[in-house]
C-alpha cells in the first residue's frame, strides 16, 4: 500500500513530505493506523547530525494509533487494538528483559538503522529506495509496519492524542528521577532543561515527595509552566539555582540533579556534579553528537565525596509496564498529559512544529492525524 510520510534524506536537510511504499506486516509485525505523534528533541538531533542514522529514515518515535492488520505469530496485539508504540522494544526474554531492564533489550539494535530488527525495511521509494524507521517505528506517516515488540496495548477509553506522550517523553523524564534518580520523600532535586522530556522529570520528582524541585531554563514560558508541574523554585541560569540550592539545604547540597537539556553540553555535567552533595547522584538523560566528551569531572570529588554520575534510557523504565501504569496514573487525576501538549500541527506542518520546538515556544507538540491526512 501506499502512505505518506516524513523522510529525511540527510542531516541539516528539512523534513520531506513523500508518497511512499509501505509493506504489509510479515511474521511478528504488525500495520498501525496512526494517531498521534510526538514531536521529540531525539528528532531533531537527526536533522542536527547529533544522532548518527542511516538515510533515508521517515521520522517519528513517539507513536500512538490502532492495529489494523497483524502478521503471522503475533500475540500481543490484535486488529482493533490500541497502542502506545515504545521507541525501546521489549522482546521479553534476552538477558536484559529477563533482568527488569526492558529499555536495554537487545532487539533494540536496529533504531538508528530503522531497519526491523533482521535488518530488512518495510518502507521504500523508487527513487530512495529502502527507508527506515526512526527507532524501528517511523511515526511520521499515515501508516506504519512495525514490530509486535515495539507496541504496548492499552485502554481504549483513553485518548490516543495524549496517551502518545508516554512512549518517549513522559516516562523517559519521569523516571530520570523515579527510576534512575532515586528521588524520595524530602529530597532536593535539581532539574537542568524544561522541554517535554525536563517538564516530566519535574512531575516525576514531585510526585516522589521531593521537598524542594529546583528548575533551570532559560526561557520564561518553560519556568512559568514548571511551576504548574511541581517546581518550587525557577531560575534562567545554573548560577543562581546554585546559589539557591546552597541556601535551601544548609550547604549540603541537592540529592539528585537531572540533566535533561536537549542538547548535553560539559557545562551542563559540571553545573550538575557541583551542586550536588556527598553520596548524590547526577542522571545524564540528554545526549550529543557521540562524538563530543561531555562529561569531564573531579576524581577527587568523584571519589571523596562518593558522588555517582549515571546515564538513564527511557528513563530506566520497563516499557510494557510503565507505559500501561503511567496511563492508569493519568486516568486516576495523578499525571498531566494535557497540559504538556502546547499545540498541535498536522502531518504537513512538522517542519514548521520542529522550528517552534527550536525556537522554545512549545513544551511538546504532537502531529494529531485526525486533522488531515490518513
């Protein structure tokens, strides 16, 4: 069949609207309907060469819609279904699954080739030939094949629109400071970046017990919607939030600071590791080109102070889990998915949604397909 999609066909290069082939699913797969998708920083570092991918890729990590076909052997899902898509698969049984780590599951090796995890394609043009998934998902278009490992059914009541923010940006801030972060009741959280990803994290802190949730973002809009989110305290510069943290815990410093900015930077890592206190730990959640060294600290602080410097994918969440329990945490009233959606765009509109993500005017966007398209 055909579908149309959203294909970036080298770095710096916007994204293109095409008319693509798109196979039917074949053993373990399965055909989603698209509903909604996020647009996520991850995205972007495609276009900014930060993520380092195999071209062409139609874009789109953050899925959400409804099983319309299925192959041969699948068992999760069913036509009719509605699912989250996880831009981690979980196959549920290599050494990482087995061992509560989903978001590490080895069938996961593929997302930055888009390939399906035996490395073939379901999408393809006569001009580009083969096109990828962006983590075996490709979003970005009316209709997908994807892998059964990557979708999590969920309740049908619940609107896809929304429900789509938790297969990347709700649970991978979240459990920045759930999960990787350890946040409990009392403690002093410093949250470095307040995009779609940071704003969880504040919820995430909050919603632990953290006495005091100490923001950092240069833009005004960003603090001011932090504060509906559980902050307690904002601040445009690292200095002053120092500054403050210092103050609020008597000079200990904080318990956990959380690096989420969307592009990660050194400064961003020495910011982190220097406010925080003896045996606290730092969660790198944001990336860069892997080829920038981003984080250059003290062995003698490391060491003598007992502090922990720690990466997070996904927030170290387990993905046919967390997505399932942070949906019944929103249909309970005790997460916001709403209000991180500042505007919504078309499928047509994604270029225009990525340069207002750049321009830091939307917490998150979402392609919201009822609008036009499929």
């Amino acid at each position: 069949m055909k579908t149309r999609a959203a294909v970036l066909t080298g770095y710096h290069k916007p994204f293109e609207m095409r008319e693509i082939e798109l196979d039917e699913p074949r053993a373990g797969e399965v055909l989603l309907k698209m509903s909604a998708a996020g647009l996520c920083h991850s995205d972007l570092h495609m276009v900014d060469g930060d993520n380092v991918v195999r071209f062409p890729i139609v874009g789109g990590h953050e899925a959400a819609g409804i099983v319309e076909q299925v192959g041969p052997g699948v068992t999760r899902v069913a036509p009719g279904d509605h699912v989250v898509c996880s831009f981690t698969p979980a196959c549920g049984t290599c050494r990482y699954c087995s061992t509560g780590k989903q978001n590490l599951c080895n069938s996961g090796a593929t997302i930055l080739e888009g390939s399906m995890p035996d490395g073939t394609f379901r999408m393809h043009d006569p001009e580009l030939g083969d096109i990828g998934g962006f983590c075996m998902l490709g979003a970005f278009s009316e209709r997908a094949t994807v892998s059964e490992l990557s979708c999590v059914k969920v309740d049908d009541w619940l609107p896809l629109d929304k429900a789509v923010l938790v297969g990347c940006g709700v649970p991978t801030g979240w459990g920045s400071a759930v999960n990787a972060g350890g946040v409990r009741p009392g403690d002093t959280v410093v949250i470095y970046g307040l995009g779609g990803v940071g704003m969880n994290a504040v919820q995430g802190a909050a919603h632990a017990g953290a006495k005091y949730v100490i923001c950092v973002d240069p833009i005004e809009f960003k603090r001011k919607t932090a504060l509906d989110f559980g902050a307690t305290h904002v601040f445009s510069t690292a200095e002053e939030a120092a500054t403050a943290t210092k103050e609020l815990t008597w000079g200990e410093g904080a318990d956990t600071a959380i690096c989420v900015v969307g592009v990660m930077t050194e400064q961003v890592v020495t910011d982190a590791f220097n406010v925080i206190g003896k045996g606290s730990t730092v969660v790198v959640t944001g990336v860069a080109n892997p080829a920038n060294l981003t984080v250059h600290v003290s062995g003698s602080d490391l060491v003598f102070n007992q502090k922990t410097i720690k990466g997070t994918l996904f927030g170290s969440s387990n993905p046919q889990h967390d997505i399932v329990r942070m949906l019944r945490l929103y249909d309970a009233g005790q997460l916001k998915l709403d209000e991180l959606i500042t505007r919504r765009y078309t499928l047509d509109q994604i270029n225009e949604g990525y340069q207002d993500l750049r321009d830091g005017t939307i917490v998150r966007g979402v392609i919201d397909y009822s609008l036009g398209g499929a």
